[in-house]
C-alpha cells in the first residue's frame, strides 16, 4: 500500500542523462533526483521517536518488480541514479541515528521520456539565507536543492531548470505569480552550462503567503513549461 510518511519531506526530480537529441528513442536511460529533509516534530508531540537521520531507497520497476536502484541517503544531501522512462515504486525506510527503522514511505514517481522537440526537467530550487550562500550556489553546477518548499523573507531562491531544445534557439521566460497564477513581474534568467537555465527571486519586499514562479521555454518548434509553488511563512 502508498504511504506518505509525515517524517520526512521529498522531492523527486528527473532530468536526461545527457543532451541527446529529442527525437532519440523513449528508452533512452532518464536520470532520477531524490533530495529529503525530516518535517520537524510538533510541539507537544511525546510519541514521535528520532529524529529521521537515514533512508534506504529501494527504486522498482512498477511493470516487473525489477529493482532499478538501492541505497542510502542522509537528509540535505543529493542521491541519483539513471533508469528507463516509466512508472517506478520507490520505498523508502526511515531510520533514526541508532538503526531503528521509524516508518517506510511508499510511492510511486513517474519519470516522463522528454523526448518532445522542447522539453523541460524538473526546476531544482536552491536557498541562500545569506550573501556568501548565494555566490557560492551561483559557483556551484552540483549545489543540492532544498525538498521544502516553505521560506523566510530573508532567503534568496535560486531555481534552475534543464531546458532540452535540440540545435534551435529557445527563449526561457520566468514569471513571478500569485498564488491564482497571475502573474505579478518578470524575473531575470540566464544560461547556464549543460543546458541549464536559472533564475533567482529575493523573497524580502514579498510579504508572507503563498506564491509561484513559473518557467517557460519556447522556440519555433514548441514549447513546454514548469511551475514552481512557494510559500514565505515569516
């Protein structure tokens, strides 16, 4: 049975192994991200046990049961590996710090073929809550992603996106909107290596609620789209 554990939180993200071409066959291996943090106890809360400190990851193959990835992660620290494009069943046994298995998270995660003339991967979204953090993500191609999606108005979000477009030129817009999805002002994006685009928001002259950013690419073949949910809750 599915079962969304209330210890921890995840993210999940899927990106092509390299840049093939669009019109490579939809076999072509997918490259799945997993990045989690432990949801902090309730205040009052005497049954909870932990804190999650590990969780060991069984990836399977919804369609045979053939088991595509196994192993560990901590919390804040990024775990990939490569698989076919389908449905996988991933169960993730939650450990605390002396081995004791706290609760097993079972889901499933769909990773598409993006094989379309203009695909996008999943956005990974950053957080600085200082000057010094946000130059060293925007030097850092391998900075891991954060799994909440809830911020202070002091952190700085930076968010990439893999943007496969094959040999013709693609536009990247990114849109700050509200949490309806009307738009409220453009933002800043620019190119970077591999394929990646990013663009970055300043969540200080925002006022706690919920928001988005949305991320568009387009050229004359297509286009395709991600939207990336927030909240500033102080």
């Amino acid at each position: 049975m599915r079962h969304s554990s209330p210890l921890i939180r995840p993210w999940f993200g899927v990106a092509r192994v390299d840049e093939a071409p669009a019109a490579a066959s939809s076999t072509r291996e997918m490259q799945v991200h997993f990045v989690w943090e432990p949801v902090p106890p309730v205040p009052g809360d005497r049954i909870r046990t932990g804190p999650p400190a590990r969780i060991s990851v069984k990836a399977s193959r919804a369609t045979d049961g053939a088991v595509v990835f196994e192993g560990d992660v901590r919390p804040s620290t990024e775990l990939t590996f490569d698989t076919a494009p389908g449905r996988l069943l991933l169960v993730l046994a939650i450990h605390d710090a002396d081995d004791h298995v706290l609760d097993t998270d079972v889901r499933d995660v769909i990773v598409g073929a993006l094989t379309g003339s203009v695909e996008v991967g999943t956005p990974q979204v950053m957080r600085a809550e200082s000057a010094r953090e946000f130059r060293e993500i925007e030097n850092d191609p391998s900075a891991v992603p954060v799994a909440t999606r809830d911020f202070a108005r002091g952190d700085h979000l930076v968010v990439r996106l893999p943007v496969y477009a094959g040999a013709s030129p693609v536009d990247v817009t990114a849109t700050l909107a509200t949490k309806s999805g009307a738009p409220m002002r453009s933002l800043p994006v620019a190119g970077k290596s591999n394929a990646v685009y990013e663009t970055d928001l300043l969540l200080s002259a925002l006022p706690p609620g919920e928001y988005a950013i949305s991320i568009k690419a387009a050229n004359a073949d297509g286009d395709a789209s991600e939207t990336v949910p927030f909240r500033i809750v102080q």
